[in-house]
C-alpha cells in the first residue's frame, strides 16, 4: 500500500515507519522536525518536511491508501499552560488532516491517541468502555480528534483505528526515544546513567503498591508498531475501532530503577520526592479487546529487556 506516516521523524513514528518499510509498503513520511529528527526517517521512505495541515493536502492529492497519524504535541505540563499549542497543533492540524483524507478519497486512517483520554480511572486494568474523563488539555485534545474521526467513519465511510496507550519504551534497531525535553521515566533513569543527572527522583513512596512506588504499565515500540501495522489490516469502512494498548501488570518505579541498575552496572542514585497532586497509583491498560479483534498480544514484556534495548540506543548517542 501506499501510505502517509505523518510524524514519522519522532520515536513511535520512526519505528512504525521502518516496519511499514520492511513490510514492503511505499511509504512517504511528513514531519515538521519540530520533536522529530531528520535522520529518524526510516531507510527506503521518502521525507517531506511541512506542517500536517499545510501540507497534508498536497501530498494526499497524490493518491494514498492509508494514512498512520502520529504528528502531535505531547507534554502534560506544557499543555497545561499551553493549551492553545495543544488545540492548534493536535486538534486543528488533525480536523485539516481528516479534511484533506476525505477530498482525495483516502480510505483508512490508524491513529496513535492516548490513554490519558481516561484521566483518572476508578477501575484497572482500564478497558476501552472506562468513562473518558482527560485531566489536562493533551488528553482533551487527543479525545477531540476521536470524536472527529468517529463522525467521519460515519458521515463519510472512512475506516479508522485509534490505539491508546501509556509509556512506550525500547528501541528498534536505529531508531529509538529521544525528546529535547524528557519527562518519561526510562529515559531519564538512563540519563543518570549515563551522568548526565545526578538522580532521578521517586515521587512518593507510600503509594498503595506492592513496594509504594507509582505503577504504570509499559509497552515495546516493537509491540506498538505491530499492533498499529495489524489495526491497518483491520480496518472496516465507516468503523472506528478504538483499542488500549499494555501489557496488562505494569511496573513500578522501583522496579524501573532496579532494571537500570541491573542493566548499566550504574547505582542510579534514587531521591524521595513529594507525590505529585493528580498522580493516580496505578495506570494499566487492557489489551484484551485489541487481542481478540486483531490478534495482538505484547511479546516483549521483561522489563530488563526493554530497558537493555533502549540502554544500547542511548550509548550510541550519550556521552557514556
């Protein structure tokens, strides 16, 4: 197929792309290099640097079968004080996006939403019929465009897939995470690691966990890019599946901590924090539905083997 990977120069992006490579698709990637990286653009795809929705029409005009959105803003913090970047930049883009698919007749759309779309859920693990209930304006707006896309299944048969998720970690041969501004937990362990931070910090540890540190649940990139590959497969025209994404125990801080350390020899100096107002104990996803509609199920799910992948990334580009 010929198919449109918008944010292709970030980390899930990247990985999908090459996958998509691998797969034998043609594969053309747009991405604004805002987050991404030019030499993240997978081998064998051809690059177009532009905005999503300056750009998307133009490409799509060319004639696609397929589009695999993954171009967004995506900072909790910063979308809170800056809602608008959120707004424009995930849900206007997206709205011109699902424009420019429509006037071309584009017939499927994969979309890398969020399981921040439920906030805080009462029930684990979280299943795609959890009240959808955001906490901050990211997960709001990601919430927006499943709104959208769902009308456009309906008014105009498009076939979509959203996949929600949580952390996202590992690495795919040269491509992996890498963010000018890191917040996720892996990747910061690994810069202490690394010496380029003297600690991480542990935000609480009285949380009501097996050992009182924050679980969350994990996912390969590997893992993800087949499920979004496999959601491609499975679209239906005038559908829209939505489908979580985990590997269905999750890990806590600790745990992370302990996996660094077992996997750089490095002691990973840990600092007691206070806990972070609207931090929620425990965020798992069920992946049950995706299982039994798509046939996926997470392969990679050690946590010492994820953190090892994303370790031999990052020596490749830290000052280790």
């Amino acid at each position: 197929m010929k198919l449109l990977v918008t944010g292709g120069a970030g980390y899930v992006g990247s990985v999908c792309g090459a996958r998509l490579v691998d797969a034998g698709h043609d594969v053309t990637v747009l991405d604004d290099l805002s987050t991404g990286h030019r030499d993240a653009v997978p081998d064998g795809a051809r690059f177009m640097e532009g905005e999503l929705g300056a750009a998307a029409g133009d490409l799509l005009a060319e004639g696609f079968d397929g589009v695999l959105h993954f171009a967004a803003r995506s900072l909790v913090g910063e979308s809170v004080q800056h809602p608008e970047r959120y707004w424009n930049g995930n849900v206007v883009a997206s709205l011109r996006l699902l424009e420019a698919m429509r006037a071309h007749g584009t017939p499927r759309l994969v979309f890398s939403s969020t399981a921040a779309t439920y906030g805080e859920p009462a029930e684990m693990p979280i299943r795609e019929d959890a009240p959808t209930r955001p906490t901050n304006p990211y997960g709001a707006s990601k919430l927006a465009i499943d709104h959208a896309i769902s009308s456009y299944c309906t008014a105009h048969g498009l076939a979509a897939t959203s996949l929600r998720y949580f952390n996202v970690a590992g690495a795919h041969g040269r491509y992996g995470e890498r963010h000018t501004t890191e917040t996720h937990l892996i990747p910061i362990v690994l810069q202490v690691a690394a010496g380029l931070r003297d600690s991480v910090q542990v935000f609480g540890e009285d949380w009501p966990t097996p050992d009182g540190t924050c679980v969350r649940d994990y996912i390969h990139v590997d893992d993800l890019a087949t499920a979004h590959l496999l959601a491609l497969q499975h679209s239906v025209a005038g559908r829209h599946a939505v489908y979580n994404l985990g590997c269905g125990a999750g890990f806590s801080v600790r745990e992370v901590i302990e996996a660094c350390r077992a996997v750089t020899g490095h002691p990973i100096p840990a600092v007691s924090a206070a806990r972070r107002d609207g931090d929620p104990a425990v965020l798992v996803a069920s992946s049950a539905a995706a299982t039994a509609a798509l046939g996926w199920r997470p392969e990679r799910t050690d946590i010492v083997g994820i953190m090892a992948d994303a370790w031999r990334f990052a020596k490749d580009r830290l000052p280790v």
